[in-house]
C-alpha cells in the first residue's frame, strides 16, 4: 500500500539518525511545516508557507509540486497553479532559487532550514484540485503542498487558517490547538484532503474487533436544510452497516475515526475520491435534488477503505507523485467496488428490487453491447487509466468504439462472478471471495499503520480457487472474463433471480449517433458513430450533416426521428448528406437498437418461483424491500 515508501524511508531515516548519534552530531532531526492563509479567498488566492528543517547541508533543497494525486492514475500538472515562489533561511535571508523543470524548485545556501512560500491559486472543488473562495477553502494535498525530496518519511505538521465560524474536517491527526493537525509522513499528509468551512456535522460509532469503537463522521458544506442533512444521514449509516456486516469488520482506521468530507454546491463538479481514512464526495447537485445518486457515490467511496485503499494492487506499490500510475488490476480496485455500491443501497433496504433491477440491467448493457470489447481486455482497459482517468488532451479520441471503463466492466465481471458462484457452489458468494481477499491482502496484522501486502492478478486468481475449491473454475473465469474479451452470460445468471434481461426497443431501429439540428435545416452527426449503429456502417463519420432521407428534406433532428419512427430494424433508407469533401448518398440499412435493461419477473408479467425467491433473497439481503 501507499505506505510502502514512508516505512522504507522511515527505517533508513532511523539507521541514519543512529550513525549521527554514534558519531556525536547534533544535527536537527527533519520535520515539516506548513501553514496556510487565504486572505485573497475572494479571488481563489491562497498564501502557503512551507518549512523544512534538519535539511541536509552541503547541497540544494529540491522542492517539487506533484503531478499526480492518490486515486488518480493520471497525471495533473499542479504545478501550473504555483506562482510568487520565494525562500529564506532559518534567518530570514533570502535564498536563491533555481528551476530545473516546470515541477522543481531548487534552494541552495541554506542553514538547515529551508522556508519556501507561495502563492497558489485554486478554483475547482472537486476530489483531484484545490478551490479558495468566500465560503470555504477545499483542499487535496498534493494540488496544494510542495514538497521536498529527501525529506519523504519527515513528520509533517500543518497549521490552517480558520476565519470566523470555520472549522476543520480532516483525516489528519488532531492537536489541542483546532487549527493545527499533524501527519506521520508525507504519504499520510498528501493522501489527507482538508475541508475548512462552515460545514455542517453529523457522526456516529461503529464496533470493531476487540472491543474498539470508530467513529463516522459526515461533514457537509451544502446549501439544503439540517433535516435533508439528517434524512441522508440516516441512509448512509444503513449503507455503513451492510458494508461492515459484509466484510466482516470495519476497516482499522489508523486514528479512529473515518471522515466523509462532502461538498454539495451549485459550483462544485461531480466527483468521488477514496483516501486512507477518508473519502471526498463532490457534486453540483442537492440532497434534496439527488440524494440517491450521492449516496451511491458514498457507498461507493466507503467500499474503497478496505478495496484499494487497504487491500492493494502491487502494481500501485509505490505511489508515485511524479509519474502516472498503472495498474492492471483497475478492474478489481474500481470496478468491484462499482458493482457493490449500488447492491449495498439495495441490502439496506432503501430501493427495492426493481430499482436495483435498473442498475443490474446496466452492467449487463454496456458489457454486451461495448464495442471496445473487440480491442482491451478487463486488464488492458485499467491499463487506460493514464488517458481516461480525468486525463486531458485535445486531439479527437475513438474512445467511444476502443474503450470500455474498468469500472463499467468490473462491475459487469462481479455481477456475472457473484452470480456464477451463487449458482454453482453451495454456500460461496462474492461475499466470501472479498472477505478471502481481506484477510490475506488487506487487514493488518500489526500496528494499524504497518502495510499489508499487496496483491498480484495471480494472487487474485489462486484465492478464488481456493473459495470455490475449485481452481480449474477460477483458472476459466480469469481466462474467459478478466484477461480475456468474453461476456458472462447474464441473461442466464438474472433468470436464476427471477430478473428478466431483455431488448428495451426490440426491432427498432438504431442510428448509433447523437444527433443535432444545423441552422437552415438538416442534422448533424455530433461526435464518432458507434461502431455497431446503423450510421458506422454506412460510412459515416463525426460531422457529417443529413439533408434529406428516401429523397425528403431533413428540416431536423426530430423530424429524422419521426421517419424512423416508421421504420424497422432491417429496412433500408436512402440519405443525402454533406461530408468532408462535398455531397453524397448513402444507402443506411437500419440496425435494431442493441440495448438492454433488466426487470423483476413480476413486473414483466412472469412467474417467480420460490426457488428464485430465496435466490434473489439470499444475493440482495433479507432486509430488501419488495
């Protein structure tokens, strides 16, 4: 896990530390200091400071912004928004600074102690960036703290600034002072997002082994009323629950407490990212608007405590703060993750079965019906995450025909495995594949702060055989499912639960392309054609712009849909259009529209049997709500 590097460092420190001793040198032992200000909030300014001490003497201090974020697997040049650099000694003497590359900053002539301060600008309140404005400062570490090298296992102590009625809600270690809090390393400290605002909170307890209680805590800056802020509470203690009755115990939190930091505001983006002890769950939305979508992102984030955060792909061992980060394994960490969020909403007792249903549907949709299958595999596609995972680039991208989320297919994999092992083996869930997992990956068998090891995808397969007892089982799934291309049979698998998967417009017709109106009459091909629509096939391509179907005037795009309105799948159509290099025709044969939902037999009309009764109990929990 990400504390692999501090643990190393941390024992070479001491070994170091010792030799100085021995040899009667009183150097200063290394620590950090941060504080920060935002006295130009209004303007998305804030004012850092950054103090290194017990630095090496004899050579340059390098002092480097990260690119890259923990739980991002992108790269994110945090650095852009770092200006007005300046450095003094312990004295006060300013020290000159050069820069080596658009992430480093380096400070010689020091005296062991290095003060460097800037001035960094921030207006995005999401789980990767930093904003400052008058209602709050929303902080992810590594898009707001420099850092040294060298300095990596140093404990870090950090000092914010509270304006009136502000106060703070952190995973970092509390002092006596509220404004100040404290890290470990710098692992802990930049895996540490900070909300300090006047948020609103509400907590609970939770029992762990051995008698240890944890606290929940749900901080909420937010513009709604105090009982929404309750009502969503309620929800996500439920969801609390079932996940720790399902793994079996909550995940040790390293300083006893676990903290949803939440920012619901009309000028937030959409966003959830996973920490340690922590989770960050952003949104433009309310509770009162979409508290069913946000409480899914919450379960989804929670799962993350135990999946990824403790139980750890080895291919993200170490974090790097420098480069991107790729994993294999991103179908697991992510997609697994995305495929309980929801079901835990669903154990919980707040959806019922046909809204569950939608989700299930969903999976299986966009599984089947992916055409980026024919390129990646499960394992390829989390190889992506470096392009996808909020990555930004400005050149057109076939995503939309080559790419299938690893979240997407993970979920899709759990469902069709969960299903797969509830249909084949007596008493053998995925339940109890997570809770294998756990145990031997993810739960610590020394002090909470001590990394557990990491997994292998072989790792990964060898632990289902041994679940199942069954490892040519295991060897097939991994093979068929996760390195291979293949879909489960989901239609199959659902029926066992008395869920019917089926066409959601059988035989009508599907283009494969959003569609926009073009001034003057006419639609416009808006983006690249699904590779299995109807318009893919007759060759055409993003822009493109329809003038006239069987030899009628295309005045828009609802109009287009009226004609095909009459249509059905296999018919054929004549069509002018405009294209990259003049005007041509096309003859269009209309393909049926692919897509798929899932629904309760007993919504369709169909007999549910007991047998799929106790089946659809035993996978959504007795406490689900018809």
């Amino acid at each position: 896990m990400r504390f692999n590097i501090a643990a190393r460092a941390a024992r070479a420190s001491g070994l170091a530390a010792l030799g100085l001793l021995i040899a009667g040198t009183a150097a200063a032992q290394p620590r950090v200091e941060y504080e920060i200000r935002y006295p130009n909030r209004v303007h998305h300014e804030a004012e850092v400071t950054a103090t290194f001490h017990g630095v090496p003497a004899g050579r340059p201090l390098q002092v480097r912004m990260s690119r890259t974020s923990p739980g991002r697997y992108a790269l994110h040049e945090f650095a852009k928004n770092v200006y007005a650099v300046r450095a003094a000694d312990g004295s006060g003497r300013a020290l000159s600074i050069t820069r080596p590359d658009p992430h480093q900053w380096d400070v010689a002539g020091h005296d062991g102690t290095v003060r460097v301060t800037y001035t960094l600008f921030g207006d995005r309140v999401d789980g990767t960036y930093t904003a400052f404005d008058a209602t709050h400062a929303h902080m992810n570490m590594p898009a707001t703290f420099v850092w040294a090298l060298g300095m990596e296992s140093a404990p870090v102590r950090v000092r914010f600034d509270r304006p009136e009625g502000w106060r703070v809600a952190t995973q970092l270690v509390p002092t006596p002072d509220s404004s100040v809090f404290t890290a470990p390393h710098l692992q802990y400290f930049m895996d540490s997002p900070t909300e300090v605002g006047p948020f609103d909170l509400r907590s609970w307890t939770v029992a762990g082994p051995g008698g240890r209680t944890y606290t929940i805590r749900l901080a909420v800056h937010h513009l709604g009323t105090p009982a929404e802020l309750d009502r969503y509470a309620e929800k996500a203690e439920k969801v609390v629950a079932e996940q720790i009755a399902t793994w079996g115990e909550p995940a040790p939190y390293d300083f006893g407490t676990y903290t949803f930091i939440a920012d619901y505001l009309p000028w937030a983006d959409g966003d959830g990212m996973e920490h340690r002890n922590s989770t960050i769950l952003t949104s433009s939305n309310s509770i009162a608007r979409a508290e069913m979508g946000l409480l899914g992102t919450l379960s989804h984030e929670y799962f993350h405590s135990w999946n990824v955060e403790r139980v750890r792909p080895a291919s993200l061992e170490p974090f790097s703060f420098t480069e991107a980060n790729m994993s294999g394994e991103l179908w697991f960490a992510e997609g697994f993750t995305s495929y309980f969020d929801d079901l835990f909403i669903r154990r919980a007792g707040i959806v019922n079965d046909s809204v569950y249903a939608i989700s299930a549907g969903g999976m299986a949709n966009a599984v089947v019906n992916a055409p980026g299958r024919r390129y990646f595999s499960p394992v390829e596609m989390s190889m992506q995450a470096p392009f996808v995972d909020a990555a930004v680039s400005i050149d057109p991208h076939n995503r939309g025909n080559t790419f299938l989320s690893y979240y997407t297919w993970g979920s899709g994999i759990a469902l069709g495995l969960d299903l797969s092992l509830r249909s084949r083996f007596r008493n053998v869930t995925l339940d109890d594949y997570m809770r294998a997992v756990w145990r031997e990956f993810g739960r610590p068998q020394t002090e909470a702060l001590a990394p557990a090891r990491p997994y292998t995808m072989a790792d990964l397969r060898r632990v289902l055989g041994e679940v199942t007892g069954d490892r040519a089982f295991a060897d097939d799934f991994f093979a068929r499912y996760v390195e291979g291309r293949e879909a489960v049979d989901y239609a199959a698998l659902l029926g066992r639960a008395g869920f019917l998967l089926r066409k959601t417009q059988p035989g009508r017709p599907w283009l494969g392309a959003q569609l926009e109106d073009v001034q003057g009459g006419g639609v416009r091909i808006a983006g690249y054609p699904a590779a299995n629509g109807s318009l893919y096939a007759a060759g055409f391509t993003a822009g493109d712009v329809i003038r006239t179907v069987d030899g009628q005037a295309v005045a828009d795009a609802a109009a287009l849909r009226s004609v095909l309105e009459r249509k059905r799948a296999g018919d054929v159509i004549q069509a002018g259009y405009e294209t990259r290099g003049g005007t041509r025709q096309a003859t269009i044969t209309l393909t049926e529209n692919p897509a798929l939902e899932a629904v309760p037999y007993e919504v369709a009309g169909m007999r549910v049997t007991p047998e799929m009764r106790a089946f659809r109990q035993s996978w959504l929990g007795s406490g689900a709500r018809q």
